[in-house]
C-alpha cells in the first residue's frame, strides 16, 4: 500500500515552506465565533458528555436528510449514518462490500483507495476525463463488477465535474445491472456557478451518499454521513459499532446546535463559494505568470487546480520544489500504478495570497532544474 505522501509530507516539512500538498481549508474561513458560541452552549450540558447512539444523534440526523428533502431526494432520518468524517463512511462500506471488486476512477483519491486495498477489495480503475467517466469502458466493466467508487463533484485530484448526461448514463446503468454506487461528495456546496444534481437521487436504492462538514464547516470536527437505503443502513450501523461505537457526541452536538439556524450555513457556504472562486482566480493568474509552461483548465468549483508539465517527471520535481521550500503534490501519487507521470495537483485555499504568489514564484525557478527530470519512457 502506498503511504500517503501528502501526509509524509506534512509531517516533515517546517513552517517555511509554503505547501499547495494537502486539501486543507482556509482556516481564516472557520465560522469560529458561531461554533465557539454552540460550543459553550453544549458543554454545559453533562449529558453531552455521554455514551451516544451509534447512528448518530437523531436532531442531527433530521436536519442532514432535510438536506436532502430540500432538493427533492426524499430522506428521512432512517436514511442517515452519521460519522467520523466521510474518510470513516467509506472504510465502513469497504467493510460491507469485502472482498469484491470495485471500479475507480483513474486518477482517484489516496485516501479511498488505500481503505479498498486493506478491506482486500479488488480494484478495476477507468479514465476519468474532464465530464465523467470514461462511459463505454464503464459499461463494460460495470457489468460484471456491479460496483464503482465516484467523485462526480469536483473531484480530489482532478477537479472535473460530471455532465448531467454522463450521471443519467451511470444511473441507467447501475439500475439495469442492479449495482450499486458509492458517490462521494465533499465538495458538492463548493460550485462556483450552479450545483449539479447528485445521481444518488436518480438511485435512491442502489447508491451510497457521502457527505462531509469537512470541507464547508471544520475538518477538526470529523462528521460525515452515508445517505443509503433503510436495510442497507442498519447493516452498516453494525460495522460502525465495531468500528467506535459512535461518532464524537460532542462534535453532533455543535454542529446540531450550528445548525439550529439554517440560514447561518446557508450563508457561510455561500461566501466560502466567493472567496474560494476568488483564491481560484488568483492562484490561476499566478501560475499563468510564473509557471506558463503549466496546462491546465480552471476548475468550476472544489479546492484544486490540476494539470500539467508536459515531459516533466513532477515526482522528481517536488524534491527540489521541498529544498525551495514549497511543496504540491504530484500527479503519480493517484494512480493505481508507479508510472512515471507529469501532472501536479495544487491544493488553492489554504493558503493566503501572500504566499499563494511567494509560491508559484518559488516553482518558477524550478524551471531550469525540470529540463534535467524529463521523464524517461
Ligand atoms: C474525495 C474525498 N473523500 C473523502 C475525504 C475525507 O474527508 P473527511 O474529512 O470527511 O473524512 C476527502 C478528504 O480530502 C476527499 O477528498
């Protein structure tokens, strides 16, 4: 299994390098004085201090499924698994699904196909393009393997969006093999223009929702949740008992007194959709400045800018980039494969425009050491 390097990384570089690694928010975008105010208010309270139910705490429950009541996927509570972050949700239904084999897209996030591989599911990855999912291979696939790991929202590396044609397609499909999908969505409130309807809702029955306040509240807090149907839930609830009996009770209990006022969330996401569109401009005009040689496609949402360095072997590079105090993470890393590969994804909220520019103007002068890392076919 492939460690993560974004989290070898993080923990040997110092506070000088400036890192485009990791898919962090910005913490000057924390609603911190509304979850400090929910905060106080829950921790007077000794009964938050105790065991909870491994579902999670049914307020929070209701308020997620209407989440989904509001854009017409009929949702109830019964609906709802609440838990330690959606990275806890998909080693859940890893566990669930043990053993069988599973499509993934081709790049695909680490942290998804590391859980596959330790729950021994067998993986089968398609190219992913800029509107989904290779569909002809998929349908291939699909047929035998009745089961695919998704990011259709601005997906982790790659930012691309799945076109509503393409999700009608997967929804036919999945219906007529009587599959199932696992559709993660973290970043689906973080569109810069409109939000695509999951596909989730055209498959109530045969998909796995995934949802996260990581990316539009606090990752700190590690709360996510699956939406799937009833039966199917109550057979997760039993794995997540053996994984940690319940989520942080503590944690529910902010976010559900957060939440008590829909319009504060409403609000917040939509600023974080501004600021995040603005950084995105931003870092986009920098490395247009710094770094031309770079080929990319501004993405319509998400927390990444991903594309290219035509022949440069990007591995190599970030150990150069590292001594130059500043760090991406490179494109090799999501693959199934070792291949040698020139693409990079840059991580563009987490860090201020200061040294958003100070570090794409670092990588300029890697430049000239790139000529010497071609990659070697
Ligand atoms: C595609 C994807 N899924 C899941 C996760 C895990 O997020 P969480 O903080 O909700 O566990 C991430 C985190 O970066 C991600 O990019």
């Amino acid at each position: 299994m492939k460690r993560s390097f974004i989290r070898e990384i993080l923990e040997s570089i110092d506070e000088k390098t400036i890192s485009f690694a990791g898919g962090l928010p910005d913490k000057e975008l924390f609603p911190v004085k509304e979850l400090r105010k929910a905060g106080k208010k829950v921790l007077k309270n000794k009964k938050q201090f105790q065991y909870s139910l491994s579902n999670g705490i049914m307020p929070l429950r209701k308020k997620i499924a209407d989440f989904y009541n509001a854009e017409g996927f009929k949702t109830t509570s019964k609906h709802i698994l609440i838990t330690s972050g959606s990275q806890q949700a998909l080693f859940i239904i890893a566990k669930y699904f043990e053993h069988k084999d599973i499509i993934v897209e081709k790049p695909s996030y680490l942290g998804a196909v590391n859980i596959f591989k330790t729950n021994n599911l067998n993986l089968k990855s398609i190219t992913l393009e800029q509107k989904g999912i290779d569909i002809n291979e998929f349908e291939k696939e699909y047929k035998d393997v009745k089961l695919a790991y998704l990011i259709p929202d601005f997906q982790n590396p790659k930012s691309s969006r799945y076109s509503k044609k393409r999700r009608k397609k997967i929804a036919d499909i999945v219906l007529k093999e009587g599959g199932y999908i696992i559709e993660d969505a973290p970043y689906s409130k973080l569109y810069f223009d409109k939000k695509t309807e999951c596909i989730s809702k055209q498959i109530p029955n045969n998909s796995f929702h995934l949802g996260s306040f990581s990316k539009t509240l606090a990752p700190g807090l590690r709360i996510g949740w699956i939406r799937a149907d009833k039966k199917i839930i109550d057979k997760l609830i039993l794995i997540k008992e053996t994984v940690d009996l319940h989520s942080s009770s503590i944690s529910q209990n902010i976010l559900n007194e957060y939440l008590k006022d829909t319009s504060k969330y409403k609000q917040h996401t939509k600023v974080l959709r501004k600021k995040y569109q603005k950084k995105m401009n931003y870092f986009s005009k920098y490395l247009k400045k710094y770094l031309p040689q770079f080929e990319f496609e501004k993405p319509k949402g998400g927390m990444f800018i991903y594309g290219r360095l035509p022949g440069i072997n990007t591995k190599e590079l970030v150990y150069k980039a590292l001594e130059q105090k500043v760090v991406y993470v490179p494109g090799s890393e999501f693959y199934l494969d070792d291949k040698t590969c020139d693409e990079i994804r840059f991580n563009y909220t987490h860090s201020s425009n200061k040294d958003i520019k100070r570090g794409i103007k670092r990588l300029k002068k890697l430049a000239k050491v790139a000529i010497h890392s071609r990659v070697h076919h």
